[in-house]
C-alpha cells in the first residue's frame, strides 16, 4: 500500500494532501475537500452525478483516482460561478426549471459547460447526445435540454 | 466501492513502464482506467500495482503514413470521435467510437485499452477484424507487430506478454470505393452491445465486392470473424439477396449466450438483421 504527496488544483486554488493510492477522486472532493456538491450515485460508473471538469474535460470521478489528478486541474459545481455571479449553466438551470430534486444537477452542469466548450451552439439532438452519460430520474431531461439551451445562448453574448 | 490498497507508480518512459510490469507479474496498466477501476470497485480485480502510461508522451496521435492509419494506443474515444479524418475516411472506426459508453467516459477510455482489456463486449475489436488492422507492442523483448486476427485468445485474454504494452493500431488506409459501418444495439445509452456488427468493404471497378470483413461484438467469448460471410460476398454484386445471404452466414457464425441482454436465438436473429443494416450502409458510403 502507498500513499502519495498530491497537489491538485481545485477551482483555481492549489491543494497539498497525502493521498493513497487507492482514494477515488470523488471521495477526495468531498471528504478531504469538503466540497459535497458532487454526488455519487451509482457503483458504476453509470450516472455521471459525479461529473467534474479534469484538465477541462468533463469526467466521471467516481473512476478515476486523486492521484491520478496531481499536477492537474479539477473544477467542481462550487468552482463555477465568477465573483459570485452565477455561471451561465446555473442560471439556466434556474431560470428554466432544470431540476427537481436536484442530485444529478451538479453533474448534468459540469457536462453541459464541457459540452458547450466543445460545441457553443449544439442542436437538440446533440444537448441530448453530449449529456448521455448523466441520468436524470427526476425531469425526464425536457427541462435540462432548455436550462443548456439557455445556457447557450447566453454565453454566445 | 472502496478498491483494495495497491502500490501505484507513474513512469515517465515507456521503457520505465515495461520494466515496471516485467518486475511486477501481477501488475496492471492503467490507461483510461474505465474497465479497470470499476472492476477494482467491485474488487473483481485487484492488482497489487497499478503503471499509470497516461504521462507517456508521444502515444496519442492520428495520422495516415505508409498506407496506413496509424493511431497512439494512448489515444481517447473523444478524439477519435471527434477526428474529422476518420469520420471522413474511416466511418466505420468513427462510427465504433461513437457508442462506446458515453461521452464521458470516452474523455478518459483509450483505444489500446479497448483492444487489451479483451472485454468480448468491448467494441474497438469487432471493428479491428473488420478492417484486418494490427496492432503494436512493446515488451522487455523489444517491439512486434500483430495481427489483429492473432491478438484475442479469450474473454479478457490477448496475446500480450505481461509485459508487454500496446503502442499503435494501425488500420490499412482508406481506399476509395470502400466504406464501412458500426450497428450496435444497446438496451440504453452507454450499455455494452447486446450484439453490434461491424463491416468493411470494398468494391471493384466492375461493381462487385473486391474485400469484405465483417467482425461480430459481444457473441461469443471473443470477438467474432465472420468468415463465410466474407467469403459469401467477395466477387459478387452486393445486391440484396448477397447481402442477406451473407447476413444469415454471419448469424451462424456467432456464439451467442443467453443472459440478461437477450436469448440465444434473440442475438442471433440481432446479428443478422445489424448484418444486413451494416453492409448496406457499408455499400452506401463505399458508393459516395
């Protein structure tokens, strides 16, 4: 067993911690971290309430390790908003009733602002297709394609 | 849940990694990690020592060289989706890409962990048939190329040495009047294939089928070559009753078990209807 000196940035701030080898990056956000707004949801890897951004490309960090992210970036659901204002995808969510309960949000989010990195101007089709590894049991997904079409919209200016 | 504790080391050469593996026989290689980890969680695996290869440089890439297309085996699903190359040239490779879980696990799964996980559900493999690809691998005794039809031996076993790690998948490069197309048939978005076909043609200057290769995923305990299929089609017009013909041999050829994603005979009859679907969509983009 080994356990490894880790420096991960973590919504722009820099973060020590002595890890072992086998602690998943989920459970480094919210145990060590403290920050509980990625959820886990399944044993799988079949949810995405997990979803984070690692090196700006959204992930399931229910499967991959923390010290798989040393020297790396991670943005989490706390990390987006600027200066206090929301981030465009929270608003959306907000403004469009994108959630019901509210656990597969974070993660539908942190999909969405990797998917619109990709793609700023996605057809509805393609909402729906860049957000299929994240499971909504609440909304049935109506909502959550027009929070990211907000979303969309918004960030084009 | 929780993995079982193991040694982890992240080496900054490949020669550091093989050398890593030779040292250690109960080692596993940690790419993409999204077979592994999950198997980990459930503690169906348990690898006293993970080699992270992600540091690796120079083992993601996508080109044509040689009359071939060469791609790193570090290589993620994502680009491969994303690579205009191959949805252009190589629709059947951009259309296997496509339905490999989702797309966030395809930001971190890679192509060489596709083919050496071995998993008979994986999809990357029926398609390599298909296209009669190779692979390459580096182990303690230096590099070797091999065919894609010498590489599966069982569910989760391939030909690699312990030490060995694949570096490159090489796919002949694209002739025109050839194309080649994925039908995968999932229970959901990200599910494996409760049968998937792949298939690669080529048509001659007077019309009919000069190559084919059909590969069957998740049917059997490795990926399948459906050669008398292959065979039912080459030199002959692919009209509609060659298709079928060839579709029926393909049916046969797979080793369907029973289980939770459908009987026997269900995947069979799957294999031949995605059979018929791939080869005319196959022919269609061969035409265009």
């Amino acid at each position: 067993m080994s356990t490894h000196h880790i420096n991960v940035t973590v919504n722009g701030a820099v973060k020590e911690a002595e890890v072992e080898s086998r602690l998943l990056l989920v459970h480094f956000i919210r145990e060590d971290l403290n920050l509980t707004g990625t959820h886990i949801g399944c044993d799988t890897t079949s949810c995405g309430a997990c979803t984070v951004l690692f090196n700006g490309k959204p992930v399931k960090s229910c499967t991959v390790f923390a010290v798989q992210a040393d020297g790396g970036e991670v943005t989490t659901v706390e990390g987006l908003p600027t200066n206090g204002k929301l981030h465009p995808i929270q608003e959306g969510f907000t403004e469009m009733h994108g959630l019901q309960c509210g656990f597969c949000t974070p993660g539908m989010m942190l999909s969405a602002v990797g998917l619109l990195q990709q793609n700023p101007d996605p057809t509805e089709e393609e909402i729906r297709w860049g957000l299929s590894g994240n499971l909504c049991r609440c909304t049935g997904y109506v909502n959550i394609v027009k929070a990211v079409q907000y979303a969309a919209e918004k960030m084009k200016g | 849940m929780i993995p079982p504790a193991f040694d982890y080391a992240v080496p900054k050469t490949l020669n550091d990694a093989v050398a890593l593996l030779g040292q250690n026989p109960e080692a596993k290689v940690l790419a993409g990690g999204h077979s592994l980890i999950p198997m980990m969680k459930f503690r169906l695996a348990s690898p006293p020592l993970l080699v992270d290869i992600n540091r690796l440089e120079g083992l993601a890439y996508i080109r044509e060289e040689d009359g071939w297309l060469k791609i790193g085996a570090l290589t993620r699903e994502a680009d491969l989706d994303g690579s205009d190359l191959i949805r252009q040239k190589y629709p059947l490779l951009a259309d296997t890409a496509r339905t490999i879980a989702d797309p966030l696990v395809r930001n971190m799964a890679t192509v060489g962990g596709n083919l050496a996980h071995a998993d008979p559900a994986n999809d990357h493999p029926a398609t390599m048939l298909a296209y009669g690809a190779q692979v390459v691998a580096t182990g303690s005794g230096g590099e070797r190329t091999i065919p894609i039809g010498q590489f599966f031996e069982g569910p989760f076993q391939t030909v690699l040495a312990h030490d060995e790690i694949l570096t490159e998948i090489r796919i002949p490069a694209a002739k025109s009047n050839s194309g080649g197309a994925y039908f995968k048939l999932e229970r959901k978005v990200g599910d494996f294939a409760t049968a998937a076909v792949a298939a690669q043609i080529t048509i001659g200057a007077t019309g009919k089928c000069e190559d084919a290769g059909i590969g069957l995923t998740n049917v059997g305990l490795t990926p399948i070559k459906a050669t008398k299929a292959e065979e039912a089609l080459k030199g002959k017009p692919l009209d509609d009753a060659t298709i079928r013909q060839a579709a029926q041999l393909a049916s046969e050829a797979a080793e369907p078990v029973g289980d939770q994603r459908g009987s026997e005979d269900y995947k069979r009859a799957l294999v031949k209807t995605l059979t018929v679907r791939a080869l005319r969509k196959a022919l269609e983009r061969a035409k265009s």
